[in-house]
C-alpha cells in the first residue's frame, strides 16, 4: 500500500510535469479539488479568484468551538514560464500533505483554512484571494506561509521578525519627443542623451537612497529603431526597484520619477510611467514569529534568524498588511540549485519535515 509521502510525491511531480503560468493554473486546481474531495473538509471554494482553492475545517472539540482562533496558511500553485523552477509544486504538495494531518486530526483545537493561491510570480494572487473575502467570512486571526530556500540545510527553518522580503515594482518610462530625418538631427527632439542622463542620475544617487535595501536594476532600454535615415523620436526605460519596506520604495520611486520629470522637461520630452508587477514588503509580526520560534524550539525543529531581508519579493505581503502572520523560509539544501535556475527541481524530502512544520504550528496558536 502506498504511503502519503509517496502518495503526495507522485502529486507533485504531477504537477511539475503540467507547469501552468499565473493566470493559467487549471490543472493545478483540479488536481488540488480531486485530492481535497478524498478528504472531510466543511468546505472546498473553487476558482477562488482564478485558479485559487480554499478549504476549511472546523475545530472538532466542542469545549473550543466557540472561542477558538482560526489560523490560515498558503501554498502557491503557479510556475514560470519555463516550468516550476521555483518550487510552487513543492509548496503546494506540502500544503496537500498538510491538509492530510488536519483531516486525520481527532482533536482540532483551532479552525483551519487552507489556501491554494494562483498568480504569485506576478503579485496578483494575494490580492485576489483578500479581495474574495473568504478570510473575513472565516474570521481568520493569523495566517502563515514559507518558502523553499536552496543554499540553507535541508529543513532548516529561517525567520525574520520583520521584513522577510523587499517591495518591489517593475516601472516603464516612455520617453516621447520627435522623429525627424537623420541628417537634419537638430530639427527633431531624440530622447538618446536625456536617457544617458537618467541612467547617470539613477546610478549616482545619493547615499541616503542606497540606504533600506534600495536597489535599482536597470531591465531594458530601447531608444529609436532600426532606421537608419531617421534620428530616434522615442525611448522605453524599464527599471526594476526594491526597498525594505513600503514607505522607502514610495520615496523610492519618488527620486526615479522626479529624475525623469527633470531631463525630460530639459529634454523638451513627454513622458509617461508604467507599472508592472508591483509587491508590498512582506512584514512580519515580530510577537507571532517568537512564537513560531518558541514552537520550533519544543518540537526540535533546527531554525535561525536572519536579521536582514531577502531580496527578492512574494505577493504574501498582501496578507500580511490585513492579519498578523508569518512568512518563513525552510531550507532545500545547502548545495541545491538555486531559485529560478533553469534546472532547478523541488526535493521530494523536504514535503514531509514542511507538512510537520505547519502541524506544530496549527497546534501552538491555540487561544
């Protein structure tokens, strides 16, 4: 007879084979109802918005069923568009693992809500899944989620008490001026210098906008075409910027936007701005992240503490600016490929020891 770990195993690398990108995380649902439905959840929300899935489960002893929190935890479930090479079926398998120890549990002494999200990779799947409302109907009190860490010991869980990842925005400048005939450049307005400009000011900032995590990277930059009898009358600038939190990255693209405002304006250019897949910082609260560590603690779970962020952002930020929670990482192998490598795969070994995770957290935030 098959064991759940290896039941839950053939889930994910299921789901590895049929990779569905942000907005278009079909197979992923289905398979997450088909498996929810073998068990006794008191409710299964479908095509929560989009592809998401949420289930819930009562507490089941009576003496807490009228003043018991309810805890919320959430598996991402898209991929990128060359396949799962961030772990998202290995988040979600955790997460189905973990719905197998809630159903079994005879004594729940919390309520339990289980969410599926889509459209994580562009910082749209949070949002929908608040803007569903379900969380409010369920009363959710705190709420928690991880994140696969290659370069970290396997099962190793690593917390913040703050900020756990950047804010972060792609911005698009669209520089406009006038084209006009390559030999008589002067009689056109070409946005080539004010550009050169731009990129000068934005590099050379002043110390004060390096501090926070501000991080500007320079994406793409395209002036003119391929014309050679013209003189360009056009630019896209495209900047991907991130701080440490939301107030910084505002200020943040503040300086960005009055730099291009400035050379354009010099420039005798139009311009206009653009924003794309845009992330709140994911904040922790510091009191529920002492008792995730406290928990580890008791239960023999090896973590640290990181006391600086990620770089990189997650859309979990969206929950976190309505309830108190926790995002955490735990750790996919000190030598494991990296996230976003294009043959990175999500270790089989490490569903279980994450599944556990979340049951001892289930079973510490208990009013």
């Amino acid at each position: 007879m098959c064991s759940l770990n290896d039941h839950i195993i053939t889930l994910r690398r299921e789901l590895h084979g049929q990779p569905g990108v942000s907005g278009n995380e079909r197979f992923a649902h289905n398979l997450i109802v088909q498996e929810l439905s073998t068990m006794h959840p008191d409710e299964i929300n479908t095509f929560v918005g989009g592809f998401g899935v949420v289930a819930y489960w009562k507490a089941t002893q009576r003496v807490f069923l009228q003043n018991t929190h309810t805890l919320a935890f959430r598996a991402d479930t898209d991929a990128l568009p060359n396949g799962h090479r961030c772990g998202h079926d290995g988040h979600t398998a955790i997460m189905l693992h973990f719905a197998h120890l809630v159903d079994e549990c005879q004594h729940r002494r919390v309520n339990l809500v289980l969410i599926f999200q889509p459209e994580e990779e562009t910082g749209a799947g949070a949002k929908k899944i608040v803007d569903s409302a379900l969380l409010q109907r369920y009363n959710v009190d705190y709420v928690f989620g991880l994140h696969n860490l290659p370069g970290y010991a396997m099962g190793r869980v690593v917390l913040n008490k703050g900020t756990f990842a950047l804010a972060s925005t792609g911005v698009i400048y669209h520089l406009q001026g006038r084209v006009t005939h390559a030999s008589t450049p002067e009689l056109g307005i070409n946005p080539g210098l004010a550009v050169s400009k731009i990129i000068r000011r934005i590099e050379e900032r002043p110390s004060f906008l390096r501090d926070d995590c501000k991080i500007a990277t320079l994406v793409c930059c395209r002036i003119g075409e391929e014309a050679f009898g013209t003189s360009a009358g056009d630019a896209d600038l495209m900047y991907t910027l991130r701080a440490s939190n939301n107030e910084a990255m505002d200020s943040f693209v503040n300086f960005v936007d009055n730099v291009v405002f400035d050379e354009s304006t010099k420039a005798g250019l139009q311009w206009s701005k653009t924003l794309r897949e845009p992330f709140s910082a994911t904040v922790n609260n510091a009191d529920v992240v002492e008792r995730v560590a406290e928990a580890m603690t008791q239960n023999d779970v090896v973590f640290e503490y990181k006391d600086y962020p990620f770089r990189w952002s997650e859309d979990f930020a969206e929950y976190l600016l309505k309830y108190e929670g926790a995002f955490f990482g735990i750790g996919s192998g000190e030598n494991h490929l990296e996230l976003h490598h294009p043959d990175y795969e999500f270790p089989d070994e490490l569903i279980a020891p994450a599944a556990h995770v979340f049951e001892i957290i289930m079973n510490t935030f208990i009013k």
